[in-house]
C-alpha cells in the first residue's frame, strides 16, 4: 500500500499523473475541515496489514457485525 495525497478540483480528486496506474482501485479517507490525517508508523503498519486482511477476505461483515452486538431477544 502507499499513501498518497491529492486535491480535489471541481469534484475530482487529482494526483499526480505518476501516481497510479489506470484501472487502480483505491480507498479515499477524508479527515474533518481543517484536520490533516497523520499515522505513525505503527499505525501506517496496522492499516496496511487491515487492508491486506480484507483483500484476503479476512473480515466480518458490517451487517453482521451489527447483528451481533445486539442483545438477544428475550421471551
């Protein structure tokens, strides 16, 4: 994974053109007005490893995870 920045021009996010190849899929994370998103390496290390879990199929759902939180209901 690599982390790129971008700036975003009438509703378009541009990058520089050597940054991806056409065709790359890729994840946008927007930090609040005014808040630059900053990881330390740890950091940075454990996002990587999430995203290549999640490419493996290493993850529960977002629909189960909520079914699974809920209390039992009771009779």
């Amino acid at each position: 994974m690599k982390i790129i920045t971008g700036t975003v021009v009438a509703g378009k996010v541009e990058l520089p053109p050597e940054a991806l190849a056409d065709g790359e899929r890729v994840a946008v994370l927007v930090p609040e007005a005014g808040e630059p998103v900053r990881l330390s390496s740890a950091e940075e290390r454990e996002l990587t490893e999430a995203m290549a879990a999640i490419r493996r199929g290493e993850y529960v759902d977002g629909s189960d995870l909520l079914a699974e939180l809920r209390p039992p209901l009771r009779a």
